[in-house]
C-alpha cells in the first residue's frame, strides 16, 4: 500500500511539475521576445546609424573666454563653441582698445593664388560667418596640424580601425594640402589645427516646463576655434582650432567628414546649399570631393580683411 501510494504522489508531482513547466512558457517567451527586441535596437543605434556623418543642426552661442598663449596671456575675446551654421550666432564685440590692429587684407598664399576662379560656378561666400577678428584667415604657412594616432601597432581589432581612422583623416589632409599647406606634426601644444578621435559631447538640458531632459541629436563632428596672442615681439593675434571626429564611423564617412570639417579649420566658416560641395551643410549618400565652389569660397574668404595674422601695438 505505502508503495502504491509513493507512486501515486510522485505521478501527481510530475502532473503538477509539467503544468508549472507549461504556464511557465508564454511568459519566457515573452521575456526572450523582448529581449531580442532591445538588442536588434541596440545593435541598430550603436553600429548602423553611425555609418553617415551627422553635422550640427544648430549653432551654439559665443562665449566670451580668455587664452592664453603658450608665453602670454590673451584677451577677453570670444570663441566659438561648435561648427558654424545658418543663421549665424551674433558674436560678442572684441574690447575696444587702440592695441588691436585694425582689420586689413592678407596676400593670398601662393598656393590659393593659383586657383582660377570660376565664375561661372559662383560661390556660397554670402554664407559665411565672420568673427569679432574677421574672417578666419591663416596668414602663416604652412600649418602644422597634429592628428591623434594609436600608442601602439599592435593588430588587434581596435587598433586596426584606429589605424583605418586615421588613414582616412590623412587623406582628406593630403586632398586640402593642394590649397592650403599643410603639415603634420607630432606636438598638440604646437599645433594650429588639433584632430582628435572622440565622441562630441551633447548639450542636455532640463526643460523646466515639462521636467523631462532635452537630448539633442547625435553629431560625429565638429569643429572649435580660440584666438590666443602669440608670444612673439610684438604680440600677434591669431586663432587654433580643434575638430573632433567620431570613432564610429566608416572609413568612407570618416573621410567625408574630415574633409567637410577640415574645409571649416581652414577658414569656411559656413555651409553649402548644394550637395556637390564639400561643405555642405548635411550628410548626403555620395559624399563629393572638394568643389570649384568650395575653393571659389575659400579663396574669396581670404580676400577679405581680418585682425588675425597682424600684430598688436604696444
């Protein structure tokens, strides 16, 4: 009797444990099914939306800043805090003093001179912006940028596409270097342009309306500038600038990117409306080089009269 009834509950046990098993199913499917779902989107955001270069959809404001110089210390001037865009960001006024130079024009360099505009193209010279010290005009040549590079050569995956990064960056250098020297260096302090490979960080902010944070869009660019007093004697006023390029990219979008941010570093402080320039002012499928437009612009910014490049009075 007692075998018989060891039987029966372990029969009842197994009948409750497959019915446990089986209600248990529906909801771990579910669970899998939602799963599965967060890592298609994770995969989607981290790796696929990535692969086109994104610009600034807005600009930021000027804010007035004091740099320095490796050996001096320079004015209250104010410094741009992302890649320019339309409309622009009215500027705060450089302080009135009889020791800035007075705004005049530049020899072209040789190197620019020997473009042929073509008129017939035209330009997008109506959009550039201007600062408080003119335009952003280079004056001493050539320009010494440094560009971020991996510590080791190791072949691990990770550096391989730090590798392909900056391959990419170098090209769109090279390309830029047909108009403007260019030469890269291996000291960041003594750089005129600085690239580095980082993410650029966003604005968020808390709407006190809604209490909720406001998340701007993902950029895989941009580019800064500052002005600084050389330490030369007399002092000269001049700029740097930074540009920031995203690591998650393709090599292909990298490239474009750099090009469209180094056509800002050198002095286009502006966007395109027409996409086959290279400053245009959105990502675009084809990415196209560097325009008779975009050098039509570049050479005409140089036409005109700045504060940089011209030494302070004493």
């Amino acid at each position: 009797m007692s075998m018989k009834r060891s039987l029966r509950d372990s029969l009842v046990f197994e009948c409750l444990s497959v019915r446990s098993v089986r209600s248990a199913l529906p909801a771990t499917r579910s669970r899998l099914i939602k799963l599965i779902v967060l890592a298609i989107a994770f995969f989607s955001l981290t790796f696929l939306l990535p692969q086109f270069p994104i610009f600034p959809n807005s600009p930021s404001p000027s804010l007035p800043v004091s740099q320095s110089s490796p050996a001096s210390p320079s004015p209250i001037l104010p410094v741009s805090q992302s890649s320019p865009e339309a409309p622009p960001t009215p500027s705060l006024p450089i302080p009135q003093s009889p020791n800035f130079p007075s705004p005049k024009i530049h020899p072209l360099p040789p190197s620019l001179a020997q473009w042929q505009t073509k008129d017939d193209i035209g330009d997008y010279f109506a959009q550039i912006q201007t600062t408080d010290a003119g335009y952003l005009v280079w004056t001493k040549f050539p320009l010494k940028i440094y560009l971020e590079h991996p510590d080791s050569l190791n072949n691990s995956a990770s550096n391989l596409r730090f590798q392909q990064w900056v391959t990419a960056i170098r090209e769109a250098i090279d390309e830029w270097n047909n108009y403007l020297p260019l030469v890269e260096i291996d000291s960041p302090e003594l750089a005129d342009i600085i690239v580095t490979r980082s993410q650029v960080d966003r604005d968020i902010q808390l709407d006190p309306e809604t209490g909720l944070y406001k998340i701007p869009r993902a950029i895989t660019a941009q580019t800064t500038y500052e002005f600084y007093l050389s330490s030369d004697t007399p002092a000269v006023l001049r700029h740097r600038m930074k540009v920031q390029i995203s690591p998650d990219i393709g090599k292909n979008a990298t490239l474009a990117t750099a090009r469209h941010e180094l056509g800002h570093a050198m002095g286009i402080w502006g966007h395109s409306d027409r996409k086959t320039d290279a400053l245009y002012f959105s990502q675009v499928s084809d990415p196209p080089p560097i325009s008779p437009r975009d050098l039509n612009t570049l050479k005409k910014i140089y036409q005109q009269p700045t504060r940089l490049g011209w030494e302070i009075s004493s």
